[in-house]
C-alpha cells in the first residue's frame, strides 16, 4: 500500500495512515463519557469530490453495453446517485 507501519504507531495513525490511500479521513467529534470512562470519538469524512456521480455514470455506461443488468446492489447505486 505504500505505507510504513511500524510498532511505535498508535492504532489512530495506522487508521489515519491506511484511510489516506483512499482519501478519507478520522475527524476528531469529542471526549464523551465520565471523568473515569472517557472514549474520544472520531467519525469518518468522505471527500466531497462528487465521485458517485462519476461512478454512476461508468455503471450507465457500462450497463447500456453490456445490456440491462438485474442486480439490486447496482441498481440502487445508480438510483442514489
């Protein structure tokens, strides 16, 4: 993958590190919790480069191809997007 994970890492920057690849990212939300059970939460940002629409297009376009295409998991891609 391009990445050098080493023991010294904390396990937020191999997630940091691996999500990187796939241009995401861990956006830090807060401490939560009481004083002696405190979790930081993090949540995951999905890049805001319209990429379904592109990948819905290629779908369309490979659909017409290849003809129409029965599979629900596809079809409500191209729906959503």
């Amino acid at each position: 993958l391009g990445r050098t994970i080493t023991d010294k890492m904390s396990p937020l920057e191999i997630a940091q590190a691996l999500l990187g690849k796939l241009d995401r990212k861990l956006e830090y939300k807060g401490r939560f919790g009481s004083r002696d059970n405190r979790q930081r939460v993090y949540e995951a940002i999905a890049p805001n480069d319209q990429r379904e629409k592109v990948f819905a297009h290629w779908l369309q376009r490979d659909q017409a191809k290849l003809g129409a295409v029965s599979n629900p998991c596809i079809n409500r891609f191209i729906q959503e997007a």
